[in-house]
C-alpha cells in the first residue's frame, strides 16, 4: 500500500505541443500546487473543477510560465486522492520547470502507472478496467480501441464476477456439508453440484477460447512478406504503409535485414515485416538474411508469400509454400498487368488454401489482399456481443482456473469433500486475480510497470 504522499508527472505525451499538463496527486496537491501558482484574480472560494488563470512560479519567485490551475476534490477523482491539474504550454523545458518546483515543495515523482494504481487501490478501478487504461492508450486500431474501451467499462470484470459467483454457490453447498455432516449430499445433490461444475468448467472454455484471436488486436499480426528476389515485397510493404519504407530496385537481393512497419488493415493491427529474398544466397550477409527470413516465418501469425505471376511456378517457389502452414499463409500474385504464366490453381495444386492476384505497380487487387485477410483474423460473427479475452495475463489466470476444476470434475465421485472444495477454492481465487479481488503486490509491480510516466 501507498504512504499518504504526493506524486507528480506530465499527463501529456513527451515533445513539444500547443499544450502541456502536470498532474499532481495526494494530500499535498492542492497546497504544493498554490505554493507555486499565482491567480491572476484571486477567488473568494476555491471551487473543484474549475480552471483558474495565473502564472507559475519557482522556489524562487521567478515567472516560469502562465496556464490553467484545476483543483478536484476527493473522492470524486480519477486517484480517489485530491489531485491538481496544472495547465501550461507545451514545452518540455516548461514541463520540466514546473516538475521542478513542485519537488522543491516535497512533492515526489510518480512512478510508472502509479496514478491508474492508486485509483485500483483506493477502489476506483477493478484491476482488468485499470489495465485497459493502458490498452485504451496503446490501441492501434479500431477494432483495438473498441475491445479496450469495452473491457475499461467492465465487460471482463462482469463476467469473470458472475462465474466467481457461481463458483461461490457451488463453493458454499460443498463447506457446508463439509462443516455439518449430518447434512451429507445425497447422489442427486451431488450430481446437481457436478452439472453445476461442468457448466462454469464450459463457459470458462468459450471466455478463455476467445484469447486467440482476441490477443491479435491488442498486440497485432506479426506478418512476414516471403518470396524471391524482386517479387515486389518491398513494392508491396510500401503500398500497405502508405509511405516509402523500404529501398526498391531492380537489383536481385537489395533487401539484406528485416525492415518492419505497423499498419492497420481493415481495423486489424499488423507488423510488416518484409524479408530478404529466398534464393540461393551470394555472400555471408545475404546467406544470414535468408536464414532470418525463414526464423520469422516460422516465428509469425501471418506469411504473405509473394509470387511473380509472369513467371512459371519455379522450384524456389515450391519451396517457399513449404516454409510456412497453409492455416497462417495468404499467397499473393503479383504483376498481374503483364501476360500471366501462373494462377492460383497452379498453387493450389501444392497446398495452398488462400490465394488472390494483384499488381503493386498500378495498385490494384489490393481489396482482394486486405479481404483476404481479414476473412482469416477478423473477429467472427460469434464474437458479437461476447466478451473478448485480449491479456495474456487474463488468459493464463483463466487457464488455471480451469485447469483446477477440471481436477475437481474428473474426481468428483471419488475424491473426499474437502479435496473439492480446495480445488474449487483455488479456482475462484485464481479468477479473483484478473479483477484484483485477490492479488500481491508483486502482481501489482509487473502490471503497472508497463504503464506510461503520468498515467
């Protein structure tokens, strides 16, 4: 838990911008923050919420900058904590500056995600709404940001809480006949208990089950462009970024290391990764290319692998369709303005399952490539409405969980009460992790260290 001090950091992204804040709380907030800011009209009465004119001021007494004062009074805050806000504008050095003071008046700098933890430890937040405060920030996509806003407003918190309140039932029938025995649970009582276990078991599947596809829009496809020299990968990785990445050329090979670039197609976050072309390699450098080609395949969600269709399927092709599964590759033709010597027939014929022509040169069937994929990750039509496990920490806590009911199922006429109810009990607290109902501080360090300065 947190001594009752103060904290301060910028609230606004590092760089310069037409406006910077500096958020401060605690018990001092409000005092550190006047000690430094002058009103330009003094108010009879402070009122919370309300932006206040002035200018900021050192430790001693030299003008930094002028801006905002907004005081918010506990516990109707983000924190729980009163907390300040000091609006200035955006230069680091001014930033900086106020930062400053504000230690000068005792006031510390907050650690990473220290203000979303305080509000999770003064009970303004479950620990899966506090995590999607991070997500909410990091979204690289539409579809991103609607799971993220959806598990801040409690979508992951509500169910996870209706299965720990049927596992409170079934907990509660086993410990009372545990603790009275006069009131043992006959074979029907018994079944009932088990089909009760059996259900939760099920439904903490379909929630678990959803992490596949879901962890893919918190964290995007890793998608690697394979194919042989001057295929157009680079062409290709260019086009689907929008802006010149990679160097392009008609030189057999000009492509040595890995480059990667983010972008979103039709709301699912991908990582470009275009690759050396696999060829038989001349020279050590473009030798370790190729190697590091066929590590990233191996290694990614999706393989885009790029064909030359005015050229005959060629024994290095066949190859590259044998790099990677079918179930994560889209095989791409390209240069389909010029007379075609390969169609997706051909391919089909050594394995491929999904397969479209395009040109990069005149941009088109380049629909055709981002349908294709999103036929193969989009969220399903089953998803809709259904919440949508996108944390790896949620996933593993979930399977554990299960994990020990299954224990608890596969025993269920053989083993004693109270071995039962143990393992339920584990169970329950294990789902209690992902909203913080049960939680150590160690869980709490791992989480919030991933957060943002300010946040």
């Amino acid at each position: 838990m947190y001594a009752e001090d103060t904290i301060a950091a910028a609230a606004t992204a590092p760089g310069p911008g037409g406006v910077g804040i500096v958020r401060v709380s605690g018990t001092r907030a409000r005092e550190a923050t006047q000690a430094l800011f002058e009103f330009s009209a003094p108010p009879d009465n402070v009122q919370p919420r309300k932006m206040y004119y002035g200018a900021f001021s050192d430790q001693q007494g030299r003008e930094i900058d002028s801006g905002f004062w907004v005081w918010f009074n506990p516990p109707a805050t983000f924190t729980g904590e009163e907390v300040v806000e000091l609006h200035c504008h955006g230069g680091m050095l001014i930033i900086r500056r106020i930062l400053q003071a504000l230690y000068a008046q005792g006031v510390r700098p907050a650690e990473r995600g220290e203000f979303t933890r305080r509000a999770f430890v003064n009970g303004k937040l479950d620990l899966s709404r506090a995590e999607a405060v991070a997500d909410l920030i990091g979204a690289r996509s539409d579809r991103a940001l609607d799971l993220a806003r959806a598990q801040y407003e409690g979508s992951i918190a509500n169910k996870t809480e209706q299965l720990r309140q049927q596992m409170t039932q079934l907990l509660a029938s086993l410990e009372v006949t545990i603790d009275y025995p006069e009131m043992d649970l006959d074979e029907q009582q018994k079944e009932r208990l088990l089909q009760q276990a059996t259900q939760v078991v099920e439904e903490l599947k379909m929630l678990a089950a959803t992490y596949s596809r879901g962890r893919l829009y918190r964290e995007g496809l890793s998608t690697v462009i394979l194919g042989r020299p001057n295929v157009g990968k680079s062409s290709l990785l260019n086009l689907l970024s929008g802006e010149d990445r990679a160097i392009v050329t008609d030189i057999p090979g000009t492509t040595r290391d890995a480059l990667e670039v983010a972008v979103s197609i039709r709301g699912i976050p991908l990582t470009l990764i275009d690759t050396a072309g696999i060829r038989s390699p001349e020279g050590l450098v473009e030798q370790l290319g190729v190697d590091k080609a066929r590590r990233l395949a191996t290694a990614a969600d999706l393989v885009i692998i790029l064909f030359d269709g005015s050229l005959p399927l060629s024994e290095q092709d066949m190859e590259l369709l044998k790099m990677s599964p079918p179930a994560k590759t889209l095989c791409v033709i390209n240069k389909s303005d010029l007379p075609q010597q390969l169609d997706a027939e051909t391919l089909r014929k050594h394995g491929a399952e999904r397969c479209c022509s395009i040109s990069v040169l005149r941009q088109e069937g380049i629909e055709q490539l981002e349908e294709g994929i999103e036929k193969m990750f989009a969220l399903s039509e089953g998803f809709d409405g259904q919440v949508v496990i996108t944390s790896q920490r949620h996933f593993e806590t979930l399977t554990r969980a299960i994990a020990l009911l299954e224990e608890a199922v596969a025993g269920w006429s053989t083993l004693p009460l109270d071995v039962l109810a143990q393992q339920v009990r584990e169970a329950w607290q294990a789902l209690g992790e992902i909203t913080g109902k049960t939680y150590t501080e160690d869980l709490l360090d791992v989480i919030f260290s991933q957060f943002c300065l300010g946040k």
